[in-house]
C-alpha cells in the first residue's frame, strides 16, 4: 500500500521545507565474501528531467545484508523543496557530507520480515505536482530502507532536475569528446603483453562498447563470411592502399555524375534515397534517427595495436611481471584476431563521417621528454601518429587538435604542439583554471598566446568540464549504478545551464582515455543529451572564441600544476631509454632506405600510461632491447673451417648472411690479420648489400711471409665505420706451403756446390788414372823392364811418393808443392 503524508501533515512539518545539516551518511553494504552488495539499489528512476505534469517512478530492489532479519522493511524518498545554489552544494549533497533533505515522500511496504541476504522489489510513484517543486533546479533525493524501528538499512542518495511549469528553460551547449583509447599493448611489433586487447574489442569488451555507443547506430559483431583481412587491406603494406584508402562500399557511394557503380540512373535513384533520407519508392520519408554530434578522440598506437592484431599470427604473454622475477613469462603464438577485424571495420564505418582528433603516437610524456633533451622523440610521435591513423581507420585526423596527456601542457609542450600544426587544444580545467572571481561555469573557450612558427588561426583552448568528467567516471557497470550516474549527468547539466551566466556557453563533456562505463551509461548520456531540455548538442569543430571585444576574462592563464612534474616519467627512466635508442640507432645505420622498424616500439616505452607502472615498464624495455639484439645478430658471418694456405698466397671466402625477413641491410666488412708480419690481407670488396633472408660470399686474397698459425679477425660495421656486433669473429689461418721453397732453395744451393766441386774430382780422377797406368804399364805391354812404352811413366824419388797430390788453389790457380822429378 502506497502512503503519501496528507497536506495538513506536510504543513506542519514546516522543518521539511528548509535544508538541514547532514546526519547520516550514505549506507552502503559490508564488503561480503566474493564481492560486495548494496542494501538499497535504485534501479530505474524516470524521467530524468521532471516537469510539471510528469509523474515520478522510482524502482529497485533490497536486500538485507545484515546477519539477523528484518522486520517491517519499508522503502521511502525523503525530498527538499529547496534547490541547489550552485555545484559545489550538489557534489557535497553526492558525497553525503551536505545538508540532509527532510521533505517526507511516499513509502512503500517491502515485507513484513526479510531474511538475510533476502532481496524484494520496490515501486515508488508520485505525481510531480504533489511534491511542490518551486521552480526550475535541481533538488536533493534520498531513497532509503528502513525497518520497522526506524534504523536504516541502506540508501541511496540521488537528483530531481526539475524543468519547471513550463516557463523558458535555460540552456547550454555541450560537445561531447568521445575516447577510443587504450595503453600500450605490446614490446616489440610480434609481442604482445597480454591478451587484454583481444577481449576489449570484442562487442562486449571497453573498446566495443565506447565504439557502439558513440555510433549511435546499430553495429555488427558478426565477422561474417568475407576474409576481413583482405577486404579491410591488411595482409598490404603501409603505403600500398593509399589510392584506395578513402573508398566506400558502391551501394553508399553514389558517383559524380549522378550514376551507380553499374552506370544506371536507378542505381543512382537509390543511392541518392539513402544518402539523403529522401522519399523512396512508396513515397514515404526515410528519415534517420537524430545523432548526437561525437568528436572521436583516438591514440593512433592502440589502433596501430588493434591493425596488428588483427593483420598477421604474433606472440601473446602469459605473465609478463614473470620477467621481473626472473621466470619465463610464457609464451603463446596467436593467429589474427578475428575480433580486432570486426571492430576495424565496424569503426571505419562508424568514423566515416565524423570528425577524428589524435594524441601524438601512444600519448607520450611530452613535457618529460622535451625536459630531457629528447625533443626526436617527441617530433617522431607526431609524425607516426599520423601515419597510423589512416592506416586503421581510412581517414585522417584533424591536424588542428592537440590532446596533450591528461589535458595538461607547460609553455615548452604548448610551443611544440603549436609548431606541430595545432591551434585548438584539448585541456582540463587543472591547465586552464577558471578566474578566482567567477562562481560560475565558464564557456570552455579560452584563448591561448600566438606561438611563432605556428599556425596562422588564434590558438584557444576547449578546456573538458571537471565536474562533467568526474560525472562520467561514476561507477556505472553493476546494478542501479548506471540509474543514478545518468541521474547525476542530468543534474549536473541542469545546475550549469541554470547558473546566471550572461554570455552563450559551451560545456565540453570529455571523460578521458580510460573511461570505461557500462552499456546503459554510455548510451543513456549520449540519449539524455536529445532529451534533457537544457542541453544543445554542437560539434566540437564548430566552437571557437566568441569575438575579442566581447569576450570576458574567465579564466587563468595556461597553468601546469606543480605536482604534475613529481609524476612525470623520471630522467632515470628516460636515460634507459636512451640506452634502448642507441641500439636502435646502430641497427636502423645498416638498414637500406632509412628504415626505423622499431620507432613505434620506441614511442610506446615514452607513453604516459607507464608512470605508475614502473615494473610492468621496466619489462617491456628489457623485451625490446632483447628483441633489438636479436635483428642485429640475424645480420652476421657465418663461421666457416679453418683456412689452410698450401703456398704463399691463397684466396679465403667469408660467408656474410642478413636473416632479416623485411629489411636489406648495407654492410661495411672489416678485416684484420692478428699478426701482420706472418700473414697479410689482400684487396677485397668492404661495402656491399644484401636483400632480406640472403646470403652474400666476400672473397679475401691472402699472403703468407712464414710458415704457422695466425688468426684472421672479421667485423661487420655500419658505413660510420662502428661495429655492430660487440666481437668479432675469428678465422684461423695455417700457413703450411712454405716447405716446397725449402726444397727448392736446397736444390739450387747443391747445385751450385756441385758445380763448383766438379774440377776439382775431375783432375783427381785423371790422376789416378795415371797413376794407375804407371804402376800397370810393363805388364801391360809386354816390354822388357826399363823401356819405355806409349806412355811415359816419370820415376819419381822416393820422397815424390810421399809427396802429397798438387791442388788448386781458391781461385782455379794450381798450388805449389814438390816438383816431380824426371828420371
């Protein structure tokens, strides 16, 4: 049964018209084993702007989540009559610290006893009119359970934005920012850290609903029979579709000159009718249904992470904290990811008509990284940014939007991002603080000072709404939180556009990169912007400072808050980046054609996301410098056998492969003799190429001087002349030819002994030889003794028989000695 306190009662509680000082906090449950569950949830709670002739419904469930049973469990709403003056009273009523409402509402009976952890429905339902609302704000709510003695059970504390009796209702402009935007996924270009990107692009993951809610129109998660990797260019090379990449299906793009894709004026008919929302054939309008107008804010590496999910098979940690440990992070190959296709396809047709803003690549620390003498890096973030955007997404970004990270930007970053080409930058309230005197929203426009070298267009900022942001980081996953997030976007839209501001206004509702809200609250806001009377959707390309003489001073100049530097990436950091750089460098100096394969990897260790996540950050470094060691070892000299020189001189090959599978590689070959005087090097070809997974033979002319072994040392380096390798790789050589000329020299020095020798032996034997015929010659002829033969022997005396034989001297001359004497 339904009770309403009677009017007389109402009167007489006149303490119930006037706000009193908070007594009671919110209730909320004990934290129960696996989870925690609200006593009290408001589950729906309609409309969302009250007026006049609307009546109010609020449903839900209670639970008991106290040990011990309840008894006469009623739920009731306790109102005030009395508005809100300004947010800050609506964000202390939010937190429970404010003044407690005391208007009493209906109640509805739940059950006479209800058990523990027993939960029962509720229904609340009031005529506006009844509650006596005094006119256009917005008004405290508390929905609570209480049991039959009074005490509270749980509670809810809530908003009634009421449009009034239907006077004028004030207004404001809203331009939503929505975010498509992750942290860094992976090391290196296989490596992925975790399996987290896969399941948040799926329809029910982070990424799947942001893209299906801000569409505005329904998606499809069904991959379908096509080969999404061919239809979306995938398995092409960045540059290869550029010709196509703006292309859309033929049945939504109607030609030029009024013709389909098969040249007929029916197909032309009906594509003019879709495109137009036109009458069709039956004569009756096709109108589409309204669309809040979304500026989609991307980090061109989560959808380069996204493109490589799904293009190609990559590598998948298990644990990669394990690595910090010591431990192997296990290792898993995937192959494309089917749902990373779904999602590109359906973003590039959600995105096509939209306006597209962009980070730098992976959101880096820009301050940091220009505090540190790293402005390349910086500079190489803009750059591959926008190379990635179109390769995702078919389209480009608005070069003329900077998101700095967090919304926050020092003097050097504003003169950096202005020099980059932007004029509109995206901030928080933090970088662009509303002026001390103002009690009221300010129009998020704020002009910035010329920079020069930047673009001709006043720069200004759009500064992102605070109050609207910490809106949409509410809680909205779980039962009843979506109910009363949207309850309190509508409240807080209504309290800015009911403040007393003289000027036009524009609010910027941009919750920031990691919002991650339930399906219910990511559409429910974007349908209570159509809905809420207050509120006018504009396009965020479309809002720029109002005239300079009528412009009001409301807010501080750029401002970069003193604890933003404590918790900036570290120069400890960075220098182990730059440890990284420098390997990179040495490798991408033998790469042909200024290749910089590992750039992006490079620009995702500088992102902002790994501020507070020093260990996970120091992994993904020590897997990239792993992986960068391992591209310059594929570029090395195979180790052949020993080189064994069968003579002087020799010829050697040295086999130098590139196991690259991408890049050709320019190689300076360095060679050097371990010991010069035993072995020397010859004339060879020092620089030449070698395409990708090749194999080139440099052959080396060698000169041994002496016999044994040495040690030939080979180097690859860049053309600078610097190793790419830390050692080199050592060729023995042995020198064994050197015997055959030993024998050669010995041959020619008996040669010439035995020339010289021979005279001599020649006349010795003619001596004899005489000598011999002498002492034969009388028996020999047959002569009496004493007469003389042919041959005339000479008689000696008997010394001349002792005398020695007569020699030559050194120079051929014949030596003296005893004269023979003749007989």
């Amino acid at each position: 049964m339904r009770r309403f306190a009677s009017a007389a009662a109402v009167m007489a509680m006149t303490a119930g018209l006037l706000p009193i000082p908070a007594t009671l906090p919110p209730v909320a449950a004990d934290p129960a084993e696996g989870g925690s569950v609200e006593p009290l949830v408001v589950e729906r709670l309609t409309p969302d702007a009250l007026d006049e002739g609307s009546t109010l419904e609020i449903s839900g469930t209670v639970t008991n989540t106290t040990p011990e049973s309840a008894d006469d469990v009623t739920v009731r709403m306790r109102y005030s009559r009395h508005s809100f003056r300004n947010r800050d009273e609506l964000s202390d009523f939010a937190a429970g610290t404010g003044w407690q409402p005391d208007a009493p509402g209906p109640e509805e009976p739940v059950a006479e006893v209800l058990a523990p952890d027993a939960s029962e429905g509720y229904e609340i339902s009031v005529p506006v009119e009844d509650l006596g609302l005094s006119g256009f704000g917005v008004y405290p709510l508390v929905v609570e359970a209480v049991d039959g003695d009074g005490d509270r059970l749980g509670a809810q504390y809530t908003f009634l934005p009421y449009a009034g009796g239907g006077e004028d209702v004030p207004s404001v402009d809203i331009a939503w920012v929505w975010p498509l935007m992750d942290g860094p996924h992976r090391a290196d270009d296989d490596t992925f850290l975790t399996g987290d990107l896969s399941a948040s692009v799926a329809a029910d993951g982070r990424l799947g609903r942001l893209l299906a809610a801000g569409a505005q129109s329904p998606l499809s998660f069904d991959p379908g029979d096509e080969d999404l990797v061919e239809l979306l260019g995938l398995d092409e090379e960045p540059g290869e579709a550029s010709d196509t990449a703006t292309a859309q299906p033929a049945e939504s793009t109607p030609s030029p000159e009024g013709t389909g894709p098969e040249g007929t004026e029916a197909d032309a008919a009906d594509g003019g009718a879709e495109d137009t929302g036109e009458a069709d054939a039956g004569g009756e309008e096709s109108a589409e249904p309204e669309k809040v107008p979304v500026t989609w804010a991307v980090d061109p590496a989560t959808l380069d992470d996204i493109v490589r999910l799904a293009s190609a098979s990559h590598d998948v940690l298990s644990d990669p904290l394990a690595l910090s440990e010591g431990a192997d992070p296990g290792r898993e190959g995937s192959p494309p990811d089917t749902a990373a296709q779904v999602w590109l396809r359906e973003a590039r047709e959600a995105l096509a008509s939209d306006t597209v803003v962009a980070t730098p690549y992976a959101s880096p620390d820009l301050a940091a990284l220009l505090r540190n003498d790293m402005g390349g890096s910086a500079r190489a973030s803009v750059a591959v940014g926008r190379e990635a955007v179109p390769r995702a997404l078919d389209k480009t970004a608005d070069g003329s939007f900077a998101l700095p990270a967090d919304g926050l930007m020092d003097q050097d970053v504003y003169e950096f991002l202005a020099t980059s080409g932007a004029h509109r930058f995206l901030l928080s309230e933090s970088a662009k603080p509303t002026a001390s005197w103002l009690s009221s929203t300010p129009t998020a426009q704020a002009p910035l000072d010329p920079v020069e070298g930047g673009p001709e267009e006043e720069p200004y900022a759009l500064v992102a709404d605070a109050g609207l942001a910490e809106v949409l980081a509410m809680p909205s996953r779980e039962p009843g939180e979506a109910a009363l997030a949207l309850q309190r976007f509508a409240a807080e839209t209504a309290m800015i556009a009911g403040e007393n501001a003289a000027q036009e206004r524009v609010v910027v509702a941009y919750p920031g990169a990691d919002w991650d809200p339930g399906t219910d609250m990511a559409e429910g806001v974007l349908s209570a912007t159509l809905s809420l009377p207050w509120l006018e959707a504009e396009p965020l390309d479309s809002v720029e400072p109002a005239p300079a003489e009528e412009r009001e001073t409301t807010r501080q100049a750029l401002t970069y808050p003193e604890g933003a530097y404590s918790e900036e990436l570290t120069s400890t950091y960075l220098s182990q980046v730059s440890d990284v750089i420098r390997d990179v460098r040495l490798f991408n100096s033998v790469l042909v054609g200024g290749s910089d394969p590992f750039r992006p990897a490079i620009l995702r260790l500088e992102s902002v996301h790994w501020r507070d996540r020093e260990t996970l950050a120091g992994v993904t470094r020590s897997l990239l410098s792993d992986a960068v060691e391992s591209d310059i070892d594929d570029v090395r000299i195979i180790s052949g056998e020993p080189v064994t020189l069968a003579s002087s001189t020799g010829t050697t090959g040295i086999l130098v492969a590139n196991d690259l599978e991408d890049e050709a590689v320019h190689i300076h070959l360095s060679l050097y003799s371990e010991n010069s005087e035993r072995l020397s090097v010859g004339e060879y070809t020092q620089d030449f190429e070698i395409a990708p997974g090749a194999k080139t033979t440099v052959y080396v002319p060698l000169s041994a001087r002496i016999n044994g072994r040495t040690e030939l040392h080979a180097s690859l380096q860049n053309a600078a002349g610097e190793p790419i390798t830390t050692q080199d790789t050592v060729i023995p050589v042995n020198a064994t030819g050197l015997g055959t000329q030993a024998l050669a020299i010995s041959a020619v020095g008996a040669l010439i002994l035995v020339v010289a020798l021979a005279p001599r032996a020649l006349r010795k034997w003619s001596r004899d030889r005489a000598k011999r015929a002498r002492d034969d010659g009388p028996a020999a002829s047959g002569d009496a003794p004493g007469t003389a033969g042919p041959d005339t022997t000479e008689e000696t005396s008997p010394e001349a028989d002792s005398t020695p034989d007569t020699d030559e001297g050194p120079e051929g001359e014949t030596a003296p000695g005893p004269r023979r004497k003749e007989s």
